[in-house]
C-alpha cells in the first residue's frame, strides 16, 4: 500500500503493512542540517524578519521546496502544512529595534526574541478590549466569507505533488485564535475574557463557524485527509479552562466542525500538550478520531490512553520531544521500542514525536527514532 492508504487504514483502527510516519512539525535547525542549507521552513525568527522586510514570496517558495525536498528524503507518510500570509502580505506597522532582541511598533506593540525555540514574540499589545461592536462582527464575518485563495499556496503545492500518494495533514483548523483576535492583548486577557465577557465570545461563533467550513469545503477539494484542531487546551497540572468554560465556548463550535469535516470525507484530529485527562471524554464526543502530542511526562502514559481511547482514536505518538532534546541515542531507540510494543496492536497509530521535532533537539536522536520505525514498526 501507499503512505495515504497506510495513514488510512491506520486512522480506521485497523493494521497497515506498517506504522506510519510523519511529523505535526519539525523545526528549520533540523531541516537545515538533513538538507544542507538555510530554510524559512518553521523558521519563526527568520520568517518574522521577512516578512517584516516585506519578501511573503521568498518566505513561501522556500516553504514549498524545502519541505518537498524534506518530505521526500525522510519518506514521510503525512504531511502536516498550515496557512500562510497572503499574495501581497505587507505589515504596515513594521516593528523598530528599541535594544538588543527587542522590537516596538508606533502602537506600542512590543517584541522580544525568545532563544528557546528561536522566534520573536510579541509580550505586549497595547490595544485590548472585553466588548466588541457591530464593526468587529463585520469583519469576522467578511474575513470567513471572502478568504483570499493564496493563503492556501503551500498546501495546494504539497497536494497536487503529493496528495495522491501521501496522506496531507491540514494543521490550520481555527477555533481558538479566530474566537479572540478581535479582543487583542496577550494570552492574560483571552483567559479573563472567558470568566468576564463569556457572552462577547459567544457572538463570534457564527462568524467562527463559517470560516471553518469554508477551509474544510477547500481542504476537501484538494484530497486532504486529515483536519487537524492544533490548539493547547491543557498545561503539565491539568486543563487551561474550568469544563464549564470548555463545553460552553468551545465544544459546541469542535462538534459543529468535526461533523462537517467527517462528511466531507476526512479525519478530525485534534492537537494538544499537557495533561488532558479531564478533557479526553469530551474531545471524544466532539467527534475528533485522533490525538496528536501524549505528553507523558504531563501524565499523559501512552498505554493507559491506548487501553482508554485507543479504539475510538488513533494515537499519533512515539518518542517524547524531551527525550529527543536531552537523551541519547540509545535511550531514543529504547523509548521507540516500548511505544511500539504498546501502541502498535491492533492499529491505529501513527509514529511522530509529541508535539514536534523542536528548535535544539538532536537531530540525530530523531534520526535514529525514524530507522528504529522503519526497521521494527512491520506489522506480521
């Protein structure tokens, strides 16, 4: 069978002719150092810059080469691609440099560099609001109703060259940043919002729908198989927002887009760290068909969730993102082994890392995670 019928079969609870492989996201230092040379590939600071300096096109096209050439040297199963900025993207209130790793717009915007996984973030938005006005509304609305086409650019590349033979991973799904950009300010504000102005939130649903559909509608278009929701709901002590929260804002909107997705013909995953123990029975009623990202070290044991959920979701798991970091060689492969011994009866699992392949992890630790797959992950 092909990668797309292996990750097929797979996400049906059933035994491929082997485990496949992919990544929800593999960061540019590894890419770089498996292509030999420079990538804007998840390269966040590198990106920034760019587009800051106005070059959206050089960004893309190095998108688009380097993860083909990537996709095609490490035989990856599934392709995992996200949206990205317009035809034309230019940011008209281009940060200054104001001191070392630090970066201010005229609206009093500020960004830092954060070395821990090599971006530039921005810690202050000078703007935030808990009421939104008719004109807010509007805007969301004509933003899900006429999105421009070239945000899709990677993704209809990576479809019409690999769509027939490889499974395509749309890890784009928007739940949770649509619901609040209106509001701006920093993550602080989007969690008081939902104990202060639930009922505000709320009047982004529809708008939030719409759009949603409106990239499962194109993903169904393209051959996509895999609609992914890649939102962290959970940290390493337990979930971000009390159930009451969790069910009110954001498993109505889950449900409504999953039931969507399924008759269109893909698979709704969802993404998530952390320990999501409290959440799991609702992401399973949501209708989601997989989970990315078991954080074991949040409590989240492989073999516990296989003997709980692992025939109702298919599990895309294998190799720890610390272990990657921080441990050898050695270690690696004795941790792949172990998950492949749980986590491969019966079907339903696809090998990656938790999380991802992440900035300063080594390479070779993830290398020598793919040859131990590839070499033991052979169903009989």
């Amino acid at each position: 069978m092909n990668s797309k019928e292996r990750v097929m079969v797979a996400a049906e609870h059933k035994r491929p002719d082997r485990v496949p492989v992919g990544e929800m996201g593999i960061d540019h230092d590894h890419v770089s150092r498996i292509l030999g040379h420079h990538t804007y590939w998840r390269n966040r600071k590198d990106t920034t810059l760019a587009l800051w300096d106005g070059r959206r096109d050089e960004v893309v096209e190095s998108m688009k080469r380097d993860y083909a050439e990537l996709v095609e040297k490490l035989d990856f199963d599934l392709i995992a691609v996200e949206l990205v900025p317009p035809k034309g993207f230019r940011v008209e209130d281009v940060p200054i440099k104001t001191g070392e790793n630090i970066w201010e717009n005229r609206k009093g915007d500020i960004y830092r560099y954060a070395a821990s996984n090599d971006s530039i973030q921005c810690v202050h938005r000078a703007l935030e609001k808990d009421e939104l006005t008719e004109e807010d509304i509007d805007r969301a609305m004509e933003r899900a109703l006429h999105i421009d086409d070239s945000v899709f650019e990677v993704l209809d590349y990576l479809c019409d060259r690999f769509g027939e033979e490889r499974a395509i991973v749309f890890r784009s799904v928007d739940i949770y940043s649509f619901l609040f950009e209106p509001f701006g300010g920093d993550f602080q504000h989007q969690l008081m919002l939902t104990a202060m102005a639930p009922e505000e939130i709320l009047r982004m649903h529809e708008a939030c729908l719409l759009y949603n559909r409106a990239l499962v509608e194109h993903c169904r278009k393209k051959g996509v198989t895999i609609m992914m929701q890649p939102q962290d709901f959970g940290i390493s002590t337990g979930p971000m927002f009390n159930m009451e929260t969790f069910r009110t804002l954001f498993a109505p909107l889950m449900k409504e887009i999953n039931d969507y997705t399924v008759e269109a013909g893909m698979f709704p995953f969802f993404h998530c760290c952390g320990n999501i123990w409290k959440l799991m029975d609702d992401y399973v009623v949501c209708g989601y068909q997989g989970y990315q990202s078991i954080q074991e070290t949040a409590t989240m044991d492989n073999r516990r969730v296989k003997e709980l959920y692992g025939d109702r979701l298919t599990l895309w798991t294998g190799v720890q993102c610390e272990t990657l970091v921080t441990g050898t060689m050695e270690e690696t492969k004795k941790e792949v082994l172990k998950n492949l011994d749980i986590l491969m009866p019966g079907g339903g699992f696809l090998f990656g890392s938790t999380n991802s392949v992440q900035y300063g992890a080594r390479t070779d630790n993830y290398l020598k995670a793919l040859e131990v797959v590839r070499e033991k992950g052979i169903y009989r």
